[in-house]
C-alpha cells in the first residue's frame, strides 16, 4: 500500500517513528505487522468491488428493476474499513496490548476469510438479534431523504421556475423527523450495548485481578506464572466482549453487505463469456426478428412487440417510423442483445443470436443512442473508447467525419479537454457528435441509429446529416429510428409501427401515396416543410 494511502486511513508517520494515531510507545513490530495486514484488508476490499462490479457488467439483462436499489460501490469498502478498522483502531482504546489482539484477529480476517468463506446471501439473514429491531429502517428513511434532495438537485431549474423550494425542504424536513425518532431509539441501544461490553470487560479484568493477587498471596502460584494466566484471559476476555461493540456497526451494514453478494451470486441470463460460443470470421450483416413477442422483465404484463417479423439483408438500410412506445428502441435492443425475445428468435446471416459470443457480437454493431453517452474524461478518451489502438490520424478523421473537429479543435485543450461529468461542460449537439465519432471509429459492419440526430443543433445538423448518409451509403448494413424527414432519401426500406406491430411498409414514395399512418407522421408543423420536420 502506498504511504499516502496509509496515512489517509488514518495512519500517521512522525519523523521515523511508526505510530498509530501518533500514539507514542506502540512497538515499531506491532505496527509494521498492523500494516502488513490492514493491507490485505484493503485487497479484500478491492478484491470484493472488482467482483461486483463485473458481475453487474455480466448481469446487463435487466438491470433496470435490479440494480437500481443497489448501494454504491464503497459498501464493502465501508463495510470492512469503518466498520472493523477504524472502531478498531479507536484512538482513546488504542495500545499495544490491544495491536497485539488485533494482529491476530484482524490478521486472519483479511488474509484469509474472503479467500476461505464467502458467505451466501442466506447466511447473512441470521436470525434477528434484539439490537436488529432498533436499526430497522432506519437505512430506508435515510434513502427516502437523499432522494428528495437528489430529485431537488437534478431538477433544479423546474424547482427553482415553480418556486417549490420551501416544498422540497418541509419534504425533507419530514423525512429527517422520522428518522431522528427511530434514530434516538437505535443510539439508545448502541449505548446500551457498549456500555454492557465495556461494563463486562472491566468487571472480568477486575475479577482477574483480584484472583491473580489472591493465588499469589496464597501460594497457589508464583508471580510470573501467575502475569502470564492472567494475560491469556486478559486477551480471551477482550475477545469475547468485543463483538459486542462492533455489533451496531456490523448489523448496520449488514443489509448493504447482502445486496453486494446477491450481485456476485446471481447466474446471468445472457452470459457474455461463453467462450463455446461462435466467433465467425467474416460478417455479412442479414439480420431477421422472426415472429417475435417481447416484454421487459420489470413490465412482463405489457406487451412491446406482439408477433413481430422483420428482415434487413446485408448492406440495406432500413428506416424504422412510428409513434413513440410503439417498439422502436426495443428492436435495436433486441439485436444488441440487451435483452432476449419471450417468444421468437433474432438471427443474424441466417443464426440465432444465442449462438454468437456476446462479445463478439456487439464488437461487430455500432450503435448512436438517443440521449448521447458520455463519459467523464477526455473527448480523446470518449472517441477511442470504441477502438483503442486507434491512431491519431483515425481519430481525427473520424471526428471531421462527424462535425466534431471543428469545435473540439477550438477548445483551449482540443482533444484533451476534459468533458467534465456525463459531458456537463458540452452541449447536447456536441455530446451526439462526440458520440457519432466514436461510431464513426469503430468501423462496425453493422450501424444501430436511435434517432441519432435528434440532438443536432440546426446550423451542424447538414453537415452531420452528410455524415450520416455518408454511412448509410456505405456497403453496411443499417437500422435507423427516423426522426428528421431528411434521413429518408438514401434508406431501401421504410418500417411504419404502431402498438408492436408493422402496420405499413415500404419506400418513401409509395408510402406517401397510401395517405395512411406514414404521412401523418410527416405532416409539417409550425409552417415547416417536411424535410425539417421533426417525427414523433
């Protein structure tokens, strides 16, 4: 562990001198030891982060009714360092008698209890202890309350434009009431409990005291025999009490340490390291939904697609139209493979999706989504993440391609400018460009368009409209959701939906003479024509 880390544990260094808590007399051994194993604390700590976090990669097939109430990732490093550590290295308890106790109990905690026993969700749900009933709760309030602030904050402007401050703060004014209540009942405990420990500890010390002097003043024993009985169960002692002190702080977590190991448990349904699966060496880019029904797993009631069969032959381009709910977004999921058919397959040149390496598959898809993902760094970072090794003529490229060089070029640190969280520091036109460059990179055989220039602003949106088609009318397979008229000239095939179902198809033409779902669609608002309308 490197020493800045250390010492921002808590962990303090005093010209040569080791000390913890700047404690002086602590044994430089007893220290050095300490160390050595809250450091392997931390790899437990690392260790059990880096597993749920690939678990939730893995587990991408319906995060969105799992993990939303999933705690962040410092619960275990909360849970193994504030909790354990730092109670126990209390400074006012801190002695070297006691590092010698914690050498041994926390010693073989880190090194070898995550290694040894990982324990399954059931065996976490103990039985209640007395103290259980008081915390309960008690993490929920607190949850309600941040979110009242969260939702505040996020959406500051709509509170601030109806005046609903004093609203917001009597919500959370409400929320920090019922929490003190439970609260006072919850500390009332914790006291109680550590004084009965502390209350046990020095009555069995004292006990232990008056048996050593009374064996020795008896005879039963000589002095030294009698300090080193009196040692081991000066040290047993500790040992069995403690436990009482650190139950608030274990019982406490104990609902955020269950979720973390229902994450590392749980099988995935789509697993995106089946390395049975196929790899093909070459792609042609056909892909089918053949008679598929699908509903996501939070709203299995609601059907999305009913029945539903469509097909792209490689290197066509297909423009799917259609009111919105009516299952636009979820067909590119579906080829993506987020998330898999009820009933029905996804074939691509002819296969079922779920023969195909997940990650190979998705290798070979480039995908623009409608609200533009990025990520907090660099706008180089942003671009490259699609393809790495990418050089800097490439990257470049990519970005003229897609509109972007320009501004990023005039930017104080061009390519190197940081983009501040989720892209706060750009505008939305400029985030989307960022992302078309990045598909633009990856050079992908088969492109998913959702709705990719919605957030173009008007004086950029020719320029990236000729980017667009530039790659339509590449030898690519493609899929767009239409949203401006303009995207219509170079696509082979329009898809009109509605309610999960295709009710027209078609090209644009043909479409048009209908006079049916697709022209209303199209009609012009606000005195526009139709190559600027915006559709639904």
């Amino acid at each position: 562990m490197a020493r800045e880390e250390w010492d921002s544990m808590g962990f303090h260094r005093e010209g040569s001198k080791a000390e913890v808590y700047n404690i002086k007399g602590t044994e430089p051994a007893t220290v050095s030891t300490l160390r050595r194993e809250v450091s392997g604390g931390g790899k437990v700590v690392v260790a059990g982060c880096r597993e749920r976090k690939s678990r939730i990669v893995r587990n991408r097939q319906g995060c969105e009714g799992v993990y939303i109430r999933i705690p962040r990732s410092n619960v275990v490093a909360h849970l193994v360092t504030k909790s354990l550590v730092s109670t126990i290295l209390e400074p006012s308890r801190a002695s070297p008698v006691y590092c010698r106790t914690i050498e041994l109990e926390l010693g073989f905690f880190s090194s070898n209890c995550y290694r040894i026993y990982r324990p399954k969700p059931e065996h976490l749900k103990t039985p209640k202890l007395w103290l259980a009933g008081f915390s309960k709760g008690i993490q929920e309030m607190h949850r309600k309350a941040s979110l009242v602030l969260e939702d505040a904050v996020r959406n500051i402007y709509t509170v601030v434009a109806f005046c609903a401050g004093n609203k917001v703060m009597e919500l959370y004014r409400l929320q920090l009431q019922k929490i003190f209540k439970q609260s006072f009942l919850h500390g009332m405990a914790i006291g109680f409990g550590f004084g009965f420990s502390q209350f046990l500890l020095f009555a069995c010390n004292a006990l232990l005291l008056w048996y050593t002097a009374y064996a020795v003043k008896n005879y039963y024993m000589d002095l030294p025999t009698a300090l080193k009985e009196y040692m081991v169960f000066s040290f047993a002692t500790f040992a069995l009490v403690e436990p009482f002190g650190l139950a608030p702080y274990i019982l406490k977590r104990r609902k955020s340490l269950i979720s973390v190991f229902e994450i590392i448990d749980r099988v995935p349904k789509i697993d995106p390291d089946d390395h049975s699966a196929l790899k093909p060496p070459n792609v042609y880019g056909s892909i089918e939904l053949k008679n598929v029904d699908f509903s996501y797993p939070t709203r299995p009631e609601m059907l999305i697609l009913s029945n539903f069969s469509l097909k792209v032959n490689g290197g066509q381009t297909v423009a799917v139209v259609g009111v919105s709910g009516s299952g636009k977004s979820t067909i590119i999921s579906l080829i993506e493979r987020f998330y898999d058919p009820v009933t029905g397959q996804v074939l691509l040149d002819g296969r079922d999706l779920k023969l195909f390496n997940l990650r190979w598959l998705r290798s070979h898809m480039g995908l623009v989504q409608q609200e533009p993902i990025i990520f907090s760094t660099t706008i180089r970072e942003n671009i490259i993440y699609a393809r790495h090794n990418a050089s800097e003529a490439e990257m470049k490229e990519a970005a003229r391609i897609a509109n972007a060089h320009h501004f990023i070029s005039s930017l104080p640190h061009g390519y190197d400018t940081h983009v501040g969280m989720r892209g706060v520091d750009l505008t939305p036109g400029q985030k989307q460009r960022i992302a078309i460059a990045r598909v633009v990179l990856k050079n992908a055989p088969i492109l998913l368009l959702d709705e990719a220039s919605s957030s173009i602003e008007s004086e950029s949106s020719r320029v990236v409209q000729e980017a667009l088609d530039t790659l339509i009318m590449g030898n690519k397979t493609t899929i767009l959701i239409a949203h401006r008229a303009a995207m219509m000239k170079h696509v082979d095939n329009i898809v009109v939906l509605n309610g999960g179902r295709i009710v027209e198809e078609g090209a644009h033409d043909a479409l048009m003479a209908k006079n049916g779902l697709y022209v209303r669609l199209m009609q012009p608002h606000f005195g526009k024509g139709i190559r600027q309308h915006r559709l639904i």
